[in-house]
C-alpha cells in the first residue's frame, strides 16, 4: 500500500498460539465481516502486499453489547459469521438483572476509588437510590455514578442520596 516501506505484524497475527478477542463485533461493518469469516474458515491471512497467506492459529473470543440475531434479520450483520463464531455462547446478564450483586459491586468499587482517594462508605439512603436505578449503562454506569458522588462528597467519608447523580439520562 501507499507509503509502505516495511511488513508489519498485525494484530490477528500477533495472537498466533493464542486467544484473538474481539470487541464490540456486532459495530464490525459489513466489509470487514467479510473478510474475518474468510480467516475464520481458513485460519489464513494476507499481508498487505504479500503473495503468501500466512497460517495463524487462535481462539476467538468476541463480545457484543447488541443483539445479533436482530441484527441478522436486518442484514447488518452476516449470518454465515455469526454461526462460526456461536460455538459457545456465555450471556452476561445485565447489572439491572442481578441487583443481588449491586452491594457487593458498591463495595469492591469503593475499594478501588479509595486507592485514589480518601475511602467512602455508602448510608443507606444512597444505597436506595441505587436500587431503584435501572443502569442502562451497566457496571461501567455504576462505577462513574460512585466516583461523582466521591467528587461530591468531597471531605466527607459517607455517602448519601445527596451525592448521587446519576448524569444525563439517555433512554
């Protein structure tokens, strides 16, 4: 390609012996797609530039946040990937469907922003509105909605409802 003037190894090649993750591929466009499932079947790819196909051999892992069978439906996503790739399927489930972890979460987050700054602790009523959240945004969501409400409280080691701000809402 233009400007090249050396090979370089490129990241499906770099996991050879290993495991290849793949993230977010239900955002893959079409295109793209295409050629993955060409080295998927065949375990070769092609250097830019090179005659030779090159063997690689990795496990893929790849993760989505969308729903591929919708997206299948609706053609954004190839039907023929997909099926190479669902050899073993493991769901995640959303934080809003194990609420049962959320103090467990709370309290390994706050641990982890106390290596940063002073530890906090959460009262009760900041617990509540955390319960009654519908985290959209999952465990990520809950993480920067702990840190703020550290930010908010600013000297004092105890959260309340006060500090909770849950941003700007994007449902």
């Amino acid at each position: 390609f233009t400007g090249a003037v050396q090979g370089r190894v490129g990241r499906i090649e770099s996991a050879d012996g290993g495991t290849l993750f793949l993230d977010e591929i239900g955002e893959m466009p079409l295109g793209l797609q295409s050629k993955l499932l060409r080295f998927v079947e065949s375990g070769e790819l092609q250097r830019v530039g090179d005659n030779e196909a090159l063997r690689v051999d990795v496990r893929i892992v790849a993760a989505t946040h969308r729903k591929l069978a919708q997206q299948i439906e609706t053609g954004a996503f190839r039907a023929d990937l997909y099926y190479r790739l669902a050899v073993f399927l493991i769901r995640t489930p959303s934080l809003a469907e194990r609420m049962e972890d959320l103090s467990i979460l709370v309290e390994h987050l706050l641990e982890k922003l106390g290596r940063q700054m002073p530890m906090k602790k959460m009262d009760e009523s900041a617990m509540a509105c955390l319960r009654a959240h519908t985290w959209p945004g999952n465990v990520r969501e809950l993480e920067h909605v702990l840190e703020r409400a550290a930010i908010l409280a600013g000297d004092e080691p105890v959260l309340t409802a006060t500090e909770i701000d849950f941003g700007f809402p994007i449902d």
